[in-house]
C-alpha cells in the first residue's frame, strides 16, 4: 500500500484592493490685482470640489480655469 503526501491547501494572500488612482487637477489662478499663480490639486472629488479647494486657500481671486491633469 502507497500512500501518498497529502499537500496542505494553498494559502490565499489577502492581495490589498487596488485602487483606481485619484484625479490630479491643476488650476490657473488670477489674483485681483493681476498676479498669477498655479497649484496642483490631489485631494479633489471632481472639478467642482477642486475650484473650492483652491478658493478657500487662496481667498478672493478674480478668475479660475481648471483642468484635469494628464
């Protein structure tokens, strides 16, 4: 009688759930007084949450353009 080595199941690695990556938005500002500026936004939703970041921290402005950064 041969017996045979009985193999332990495989263990399943709990592989991390990869994430799509988020939206960067990069957004020309223009300040009243003519000065200009851009800043990159990495912790936007969409565009809309992304001209409210850049808003609150810069404070008045006179325009703002956003793109989705590629």
């Amino acid at each position: 009688m041969t017996t045979q080595a009985q193999r332990k199941p495989a263990k399943q690695r709990n592989m991390p759930v990869s994430r799509a990556p988020r939206p960067e938005y990069v957004a020309a500002i223009r300040y009243p007084d003519g000065r200009r500026d851009l800043f990159h936004i990495r912790n936007a939703d969409n565009l809309a949450d992304a001209r409210e970041l850049v808003i609150s921290e810069v404070g008045e402005v006179r325009s703002v353009m956003i793109a989705l950064r590629h």
